[in-house]
C-alpha cells in the first residue's frame, strides 16, 4: 500500500514532500508517479492572487492512503475530485466516514484544516482532482466577512454529512479541465488560471451562502438518489453535440420512474433535464467561439443547427448577447 501523511497548508512542499516519498524528481512544480504506484502526475500551482493549488491525476496501481494531518493554523482546501472506484474507497472527515464501492463519485466540498482528513482507496482507482488552499482572512477580501464567518463555521460543522451536496456539474468540470489543460507556452496562462479557480470558488461558495441562508437545509435525496442522479447527468452531458436520450431511456437506464428521475434531478441540477442540456449545448458553443478558430456558421451546424437563426436565438437566451457579438468582443480584447 502507498501511503502519504502531510499537512494542508503549502501545497509547493506538499509536491516536493511526495516526490521524495516516491523518490522521483520534481519538473516544473509537477511530480510523475512511478509505474509500481500509479500512472499519471500531480502538480502545484501558484497564481498572482495568493491561491494554490494543486492538480492529481492518476490510476492508483496499488490500494493506497493519503492522511492529512490537522493544523494549528486555520485553512480551508476547496476540493473537486472525480473518482472512478472499480472497488473501494473511503473519505474520513475527523471520525466521521464515507463509503463508495463499484461505483463513480464527482463532487466539491470544503474542507478545513482543523480536522484531519483522508482517502482510503483500493487499486486501479482513478483520481482526478482539482484542490484549491486559502485562508479565511483570503477568502473575506472577495466576500463579506460577517457571511465568510458565519457560513464556514456552520458548513465545518456538518462535516462529512455535507459531502454530497454538492456534484461536479458540466460547468464545473468545464472550468477544471481549462485548469488542467492550460498549455505552459500560453501567455496568458496565469490570467486564465486565476479566472477559472475564481470562477470554481465565486461559483460554489454562492450557492453554499444561498443554501446555509436556511438553517433546515439539507439536501432531500438519499446518497443512492445522488449517485444515481450523477450517472445520469455524466451521461447527458459526455458528447453535448449528440441528440440526447429520451427521458424514457434515461428512467430506464437510472432504475426510476420518469417522475422520480425528473424530480430528483432538477432537486440537485436545479434545472429540468433539457434545459440542462441545452445550457450544457450553449456553454460548450460559448468555449469555442473564444477560441477564435470556428465562426458562427460551424460552432451551429457542429451542434446540429441546420437554422443558423435558431442557434442565435437560443445562444443569446443563455448569455445576453449574440454568438456574432462575442466574436467581436473577443477581437477588441486583443
């Protein structure tokens, strides 16, 4: 078993801690296991705003634990993690524990370094994560310290009972894979990193501010809902650029009536199932019209628009502004 304890505060000498561990060289703030452990990497960023982070992802190759220790001084790590669990894994907030067996687990959470924390994993898991370190003094400069205080201490409080109310959305994993893919030669590699991880924190603290607003607040599905309604999302939004199935298949596919799957998964989506399509559909067009190598005309017909009209309208009924319009904005920024 490979097995790592740290402290949650300096993610640089977290990198260079397990490196020794693993006895491999550090490159450019990022580590690659050795083939007897894992495949894949781990690596530290830093970025001009005072935020660390740092990015796993690997294939465990043998049953493995990461410990981290509590602190004395007072952090908090936002986590994203999309775990693939062909058999068991184990998420231990203080003493309190989560559970996965055979199954997939994508979700964001907070955690503090005031209680100990870990992963308990089994081979052939795969772990891709996104973790992001800051302070509470960090955190009020961008929101109202009275709000900061209030909701972290009563969202600590719940512990591991939260874990799961909040899952990686198609937005979410968006903004992660932009962090992870964002190529070092890019010169605009710094700003872009620094907006993707404001727009991971502005995004998941505000609805947690909106949820906590109401102390009775907890999320009305069972873990197995979760899980189920999860799979389902994953599904709908794997290639946005396909018909989607009907909702007939995927009550089929979930073990649910359509009623249920409806109901449950705008409870955790917050919108219906095609809405949620179609958002996922207009963000994904949004993403390469920034790019600036497709025009309005191919973004359309890739996404199946045989009217380009159509895909105007319902680009500007998601974002305000149309595809055309974009374009030019992003053209004056440079």
């Amino acid at each position: 078993m490979f097995e790592f304890d740290y402290t949650d505060n300096n993610y640089e000498q977290l990198v260079h801690a397990m490196a020794d561990a693993l006895k491999v060289p550090v490159h450019n703030d990022q580590l690659h296991f050795p083939e007897a452990i894992g495949t894949g990497s781990l690596r530290h960023i830093h970025v001009p705003n005072g935020l660390h982070a740092y990015i796993m992802d690997c294939t465990m190759h043998q049953d493995w634990h990461i410990h981290v220790n509590k602190s004395h001084e007072e952090y908090y790590t936002l986590r994203f993690d999309e775990l693939t669990i062909p058999h068991s894994l184990t998420i231990g907030i203080a003493e309190e524990k989560i559970r996965g067996k055979n199954t997939n687990k994508a979700l964001a959470y907070l955690t503090s370094s005031r209680y100990n924390w870990s992963y308990e994993g089994s081979a052939e898991c795969t772990y891709k994560g996104l973790h992001i370190l800051f302070s509470k003094r960090w955190l009020a400069q961008y929101f109202e310290i009275e709000r900061v205080e209030e909701v972290l201490s009563s969202y600590i409080a719940l512990k591991a009972e939260s874990i799961n109310i909040v899952p990686l959305d198609a937005r979410y994993r968006r903004w992660m894979k932009t962090i992870s893919h964002v190529e070092d030669s890019n010169p605009l590699r710094l700003p872009i990193l620094q907006n993707r991880m404001m727009l991971l924190i502005e995004r998941f603290f505000s609805s947690l501010f909106e949820k906590m607003s109401n102390p009775a607040y907890r999320l009305p599905l069972t873990h197995e809902d979760i899980a189920r309604v999860m799979h389902i999302e994953r599904l709908l939004t794997r290639n946005v650029l396909q018909t989607p199935p009907s909702i007939q298949q995927l009550a089929k596919i979930a073990a649910v009536s359509e009623s249920k799957l409806k109901k449950d998964f705008k409870t955790m989506y917050s919108f219906p199932i095609y809405e949620y399509f179609q958002k996922a559909r207009m963000h994904a067009a949004q993403d390469k019209l920034l790019t600036g190598k497709f025009s309005v005309k191919e973004v359309a017909m890739e996404l199946g628009y045989s009217n380009l009209s159509n895909f105007t309208i319902a680009f500007k009924k998601e974002f305000g502004i149309l595809p055309s319009q974009l374009l030019s904005q992003k053209k004056l920024s440079h």
